[in-house]
C-alpha cells in the first residue's frame, strides 16, 4: 500500500511539471529555393526554420503564473529528488 501512494506522488509531481509545457508551440517557416543550371531545373532545397514560443498575454491565471516559475521547477525538482531517495 506504501509503494501505490509513492507512486502516486510520483506520477502526480510529473504531471505536474509536464503541464508547464503546455503553454508552448512551435512555429516553423520553409523557404525553397530552386537549383537551375542552364535554364534547367536541377532540384530544390528547402531550408526549415523553427522557434518555440511560449503563449504570453493576460489569459494566464495565477496557478499557471505559479507553475511555470523557475522557484517553482527548482523546488519540485529538490522535492522529487527527495522522494526518489526515499524509495
């Protein structure tokens, strides 16, 4: 019964850090250039650019404020240190 609820906790904890993804996307732009060589077309490249951005703006609530803090990660990452060293 003791292991379920260390699991539990464990699998709680890691929802929780991965819910601070939630609010990033990826935008990714191509742009193809084409080769030619004698009025002849020898192939195409295509050069992909990405950037994650993270959605800002007033939508954010107070627990997303509180999770995506870095005292928030520094100290969930000790508590879950802590409690893999226990098991």
């Amino acid at each position: 019964m003791l292991s379920f609820k260390k699991i539990s906790i464990f699998i709680f904890l890691l929802s929780l850090v991965s819910f601070n993804n939630l609010n990033a996307r990826t935008v990714c732009s191509y742009k193809v250039t084409t080769i030619t060589e004698n009025n002849v077309i020898k192939g195409h490249r295509e050069v992909k650019n990405c950037e994650e951005t993270k959605i800002t703006g007033d939508q954010t609530s107070f627990v997303e404020s509180v999770l995506s803090s870095p005292q928030y990660e520094t100290t969930l990452i000790l508590m879950m240190s802590l409690v893999l060293e226990a098991i």
